[in-house]
C-alpha cells in the first residue's frame, strides 16, 4: 500500500514540487482522509482532491526545489525597525530568499491594549526549507532575538509568522496555513494585500487567493475589514521610518522639499549658494516658508551637463551639510542628498543626511543600490533614461505611453533595488518630471500620476502605495509653455504644475520657491480632505 501510495503522490503532484525526494511521517503528519477508503479508486480520487484542496486533516512536509511564502513581521518592544532589519538579515542566513517587501506600518495592539504600539510588515520569499523547517527556522529566529514564552499577544522584540506556504493548506499540531487569524488582523492583511498586485502574476498568487474564506479572493476579504479606507487611522498608519525613532506618516499632509543647488553651472540658480554662509541663509529662507525638507545637490543634472567626480562633489557638498545639519531651525526638519555616487551617498549619510535622491535610481554607479542598502534610509527613485548628458537625445525620447512605460521602467529598477535589500517601505518614487521627457510627456505625467500608480498596482501594490514626489518646478517645459525663457520667471507656471500634481496624488513636491508652492499644497490639502469626507 505505502509503495502504491507513493506512486500515486508522484503522478499527482506539480513535477516541481518533486515529493519523491524528500516525504515525512510523523505524529503530527496525518492522512486521515486516504485511510477512510476501501478501494484503490476510491483512493485515488480521494488523493486528488486531497491535492487539489489540501483539507484541512492534511499534513505533508514538502522539500522541494523552491516554495513561494509569505511571512509576516512584527515588533514592539525595543527598537523596532532594528529588530526588523535583524530579522530579515537572519532571515536570509536561514535560507529564505526576500523578493518583496510590503509596507510598513505602526498598529495599535490588538487583544492585549495594554501595550506599546507595533510595528507590522510582511515579506513574500523563496524557501527550499519545508513548512516545518521553515517555521523551526523562525521560531529559532525569535529566540534568538530574545522573544520569550510571555503572555498571548502581549509585547515580544519580533514576530514571525507563515500566512502562505506555495500552494499548501497545512493544518497539523503545530502550523495551520493559511494563518488562521489572517481574516480577522487588519495589521496582516494591510502588509499581505501590498505583497500582491492587482492582476495575478502566477499560479501560486492565484492559489492564495483560492484560499481565502470568501467566495471571491483576498481583495473581498481586505475590503470586507474596511480596505484601504482604514489606512491613516489611528490604529493602522502606513509610515516611512527616516531613523530607528522617527517614522514619517507622509500621507497626513504634502511635503515640501526645498531645493539647494550647489553648483556653479544649476539652470535655476547656480552658483548663488557656493559658500557656506550663503548656502545656510537661503535654508534659513526656505524654513521660515513651510520647507519640510532640504535637497542639497552638488552635481548638476541639468539637460548636457557635465559629470564631476565624486571627490569634488563631496568637496562641495559636505562643509555645506555639517553647517545646515547644526542650524537650530533644522529640529525636526529632513535634508536629502540628491546624488548618483554611492561614495557621495555613503558620506553624506555618515554625516547625518536623512535620504539619499538618485536621480539614476541606482543605474549611474552600480555600487548605489547595495550601499543604500545597507545605509538604512530612505531612497528616492527617479526615473531617467540615460544619464543627465544624453538624456534628451531622440532615442530616449520615444515612448508609447510615457506614463505605463515610466511606471514599468522604475518597477523594473526598484524590483532590483528589492532583491538587494532595500525594502519598499524605504523607497519614494519619482517620475522624472524633465529627465528623458519632453513637454508633451511631462504634462502627461502630471495629469497622469494615478495612471502611474495604477500600472505600478498591477506589480505589486506596496510600491503602487510608496510616497510619490515630483519636480516640476521651474524646468525649460514650463518656459515653453508659459514663454518664459529665463527660469525664476516661471514660479507662477510652477505652482500651477505643483498643483495639479498635488491633487492627482503627489506627496512631495520638490521647489525653488518654498513660499508660493507651500500655501499651494496646504490648499490643495484641504481640497483633498474635503473631497475624501463628501466622498
């Protein structure tokens, strides 16, 4: 019977799930089902639909090539984020491999309230570990980190938990997959939800969706707890972290990002903040008018210029930083470093820089990705063809539909950025308003930023929900269209794109002008808020 059992587990399971290499009993391993049936037909109908469905009485420990998971993340006691680049670090020691990452959230705990608030996230990987391996793996991972037999979801550094196993339902002594509380955890489905996209990329994703207990698909279950209408509420908000104790609610209201060049040769302003005391007064300027962030360059990247050395542009660069950094009109305000050098971004960020803003996303120096990778701060990535000296060239200039190809473009990059380490819950994406485009192509953008996200959904979700910045201000399409040929002159024209950006779902707006462009997002925030309440 055993022999015949494992020829019909052969003929019936997916070749690559290659069950004949590796098949485990044990006490907890049951087939309760299979025993029930007297004849060897009925057994075989019984076996399919056990593999078809994987009831609920149905325990197998599968090593096979390779397994799609999800896990999920949480933490609340100590430091948070840490605890969860730990985690993930070890993760990948112990032979899981991290594709994605979903959101980042801070939760209010939720069946013991007498604790701190969590942080939740969820990671979509690759094992050859089995089921029960993988969750000894984590549990090992847990105790490792100091997590202890306390009270039932009471506060603990690090939880990990399988919400999906490939295409298995597991119900034994010790792992039920799916997660049997998953239906009911809006700080699980939250991070699960981002880790898929609108359209089904494969076999496995259509499978998890089969496995949710309603009738339609996990979106049914989601917007059955209330969907993305209880994302910002007090409980569940969708945060960037900037340092270990500074998490950034960005869709509270629009960010300001005041821009400093400090080069010579900038379109709008260069040379006017070469030196240190004039550099320092034009911050002070763009704080007392609602700048949330400052954006030092010390690499023009205006059409044709030329490309200096990381060397000379940390010359620039970090006398300017150290004195901006120590103003006291910078408590709780951010600087970004707007650079495509890892050296540059490496040192900026040593010296207390918050983000780094690669103009490239990472496609200028191949060191940029693994670096920020392990920097632990924010990337902004943009998106631009070519660098900035053949950027505008005609081969560069052709697109079908700008927005799905820039949306395709800078998944594709991001994708990579993922796969290196840098999770989604640390990127902001930028279009590249100006970069690679013409006017027809930026108008595009800024009357198509939901087209972008929308495309973006159809990949995966989490980077459809990534703060989104834009740049406009002050850029030659402007003056083409305004007849504005000198670039100071095209504020107006500038707080017009700003606005239009704002109210299609931008969250950062990156300007010259701080003044005009911050009374125009504080406007243009109540316009939003007023038309989510009569919604």
């Amino acid at each position: 019977m055993v022999c015949f059992l494992m020829s019909v587990f052969k003929q019936l399971l997916p070749a690559k799930h290659n069950i004949g290499s590796a098949f485990k009993y044990g006490a907890e391993e049951k087939f309760d089902l299979i025993s029930s049936c007297t004849n060897r037909s009925s057994q075989i109908i019984v076996l399919s639909s056990c593999f078809r469905h994987l009831s609920s009485d149905t325990v197998m420990e599968v090593h096979s090539q390779e397994q799609e998971v999800i896990i999920a993340l949480g933490s609340n006691v100590g430091d948070r984020l840490n605890n969860f680049n730990k985690a993930l670090d070890l993760m990948k020691k112990s032979g899981i491999r991290i594709t994605r990452h979903g959101c980042l959230y801070e939760t209010a705990p939720a069946y013991v309230t007498d604790q701190p608030q969590f942080l939740n996230s969820a990671v979509r990987a690759i094992t050859t570990l089995g089921p029960h391996e993988l969750l000894h793996r984590l549990k090992k991972i847990e105790s490792d980190m100091g997590r202890t037999n306390g009270i039932r979801y009471g506060p603990r550094p690090i939880d990990l938990d399988i919400l999906f196993y490939g295409k298995l339902r597991i119900n034994s002594d010790t792992l039920i997959v799916p997660h049997e509380r998953i239906w009911e955890r809006p700080f699980v489905m939250a991070p699960l939800m981002d880790l898929i996209g609108s359209t089904v990329d494969n076999d496995v994703v259509a499978s998890w969706h089969s496995l949710s207990i309603h009738s339609g698909n996990l979106f049914e279950s989601w917007n059955k707890l209330g969907g993305e209408s209880l994302i910002g509420k007090e409980g569940l908000k969708r945060v960037l972290p900037i340092r270990n104790d500074l998490l950034w609610d960005w869709s509270e209201r629009t960010s300001v990002m005041g821009v400093l060049n400090l080069t010579p040769d900038s379109f709008s302003d260069g040379g006017k903040f070469q030196s240190v005391e004039a550099a320092v007064s034009q911050v002070r300027l763009m704080i007392s008018e609602g700048a949330d962030i400052i954006d030092l360059g010390a690499q023009s990247t205006r059409p044709r210029a030329d490309r200096i050395s990381p060397r000379e542009e940390l010359e620039r660069l970090i006398p300017i930083l150290e004195a901006v950094l120590e103003m006291p009109e910078m408590e709780g305000k951010l600087v970004s470093v707007d650079t495509f050098y890892s050296e540059v971004a490496s040192e900026a960020v040593s010296k207390g820089a918050h983000i780094i803003n690669d103009v490239s996303a990472g496609k200028l120096d191949d060191n940029m990705i693994p670096v920020v990778a392990d920097l632990n701060v924010p990337y902004v990535a943009m998106h631009m063809r070519g660098d900035p000296s053949t950027m505008q060239n005609r081969e560069n200039l052709q697109y079908n539909n700008v927005c799905k190809q820039i949306a395709s473009e800078l998944f594709t990059r991001v994708n990579d950025a993922e796969l290196s380490g840098i999770p989604a819950w640390r990127i902001i994406m930028d279009p590249g308003i100006g970069f690679s485009k013409n006017t027809e192509h930026n108008v595009d953008i800024l009357v198509g930023l939901p087209a972008i996200r929308e495309e973006l959904a159809r990949k995966t979700l989490s980077l459809s929900h990534a703060p989104l910045l834009i740049g406009p201000s002050r850029k030659r399409f402007l003056g083409d269209i305004c007849a504005r040929p000198i670039a100071p002159e095209r504020d107006a024209a500038t707080v017009a794109a700003v606005t239009a950006g704002v109210l299609g779902g931008a969250n950062i707006v990156r300007v010259h002008n701080v003044r005009d462009n911050s009374d125009a997002v504080k406007f243009c925030d109540v316009m939003l808020k007023r038309r989510s309440s009569v919604a």
